[in-house]
C-alpha cells in the first residue's frame, strides 16, 4: 500500500481510535483541536481517498456522508431524525433476505446499506415529556 500524508493518516488514526460516524466538518474541528492545520477540502479529499483505499467505510445521509472505521465488519445503522444520534445493527435474517431477493433477481449484489430512520428513545421520551407539561 501506498504510504498516506500525515494528514490522512491524522484523520484515519482519529476515525480508527474510536466508534462514531463522523462527518468531515467534526472531523476537522476534532483534528484542529489536537493541533492538526487541515482546511475542510483537505479533510473531504483525505476521506475520499481513504474510502477508495477501503480503510474507511461511509454511510451517504440525505446532506452528507458519514465515515466510520473499516474494520467493525458489516453492520446496518439506525438514525435518529431528530438528535442524529446512529446505532448499529445487524440481522442474519434481514442479510439473508436481501441475499435472496438478489438472487432472485439475478442482481450480483456487491454490498449493500441499509439505513432505517425514526427518532430514537431518548428524543421519543423527552417529546413524550413536554407534551404532557
Ligand atoms: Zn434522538
Ligand atoms: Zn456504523
């Protein structure tokens, strides 16, 4: 493999030390905080290059990507239309399902994401709460 910038090696240590789906702009307030000078076209180019290398992995939401570390294997993602919040999932039922219907479609199926949205406890709770004030 080629030997990466400092500044993609700065963003993927970032992404590999830790669990989040991070979006390019908290990523380079994140890496500017530790005393990394990465302007956001550097962040977004560097992410590019890390996904095309398979050392990231990316899920698309309506406005922007999310880059997350390539090594957790495959897993789906729940997201909170309201807090943003994401959670991880993965159903050996659902896999298989999808597995079929592209078999049976005769579609050779690289990959897939599956990306369910809704508003998670937490948000459902507090609007709950404010709705009985
Ligand atoms: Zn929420
Ligand atoms: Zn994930």
């Amino acid at each position: 493999m080629k030997r990466l910038t400092i500044q993609r090696q700065a963003i993927l240590d970032l992404i590999n030390r830790s669990n989040q789906h991070w979006d390019a702009e908290e990523l380079a307030r994140c890496l500017n905080k530790n005393g990394h000078q990465l302007g956001i076209a550097t962040v977004y180019r560097g992410l590019g290059a890390l996904e095309n290398s398979g050392l990231i992995q990316s899920i698309q939401l309506a406005d922007k990507k999310r880059y997350e570390r390539a090594d957790k294997g495959h897993h789906d993602h729940l997201i909170c239309t309201n807090c943003g919040d994401i959670e991880e999932f993965c159903d050996d039922k659902i896999e298989q399902r999808q597995q079929q219907v592209a078999q049976d479609l005769s579609f050779h199926m690289t990959g897939h994401q599956l990306l369910m949205f809704g508003i998670c406890q937490r948000c459902f709770n507090q609007s709950a709460g404010s709705e009985a004030l």
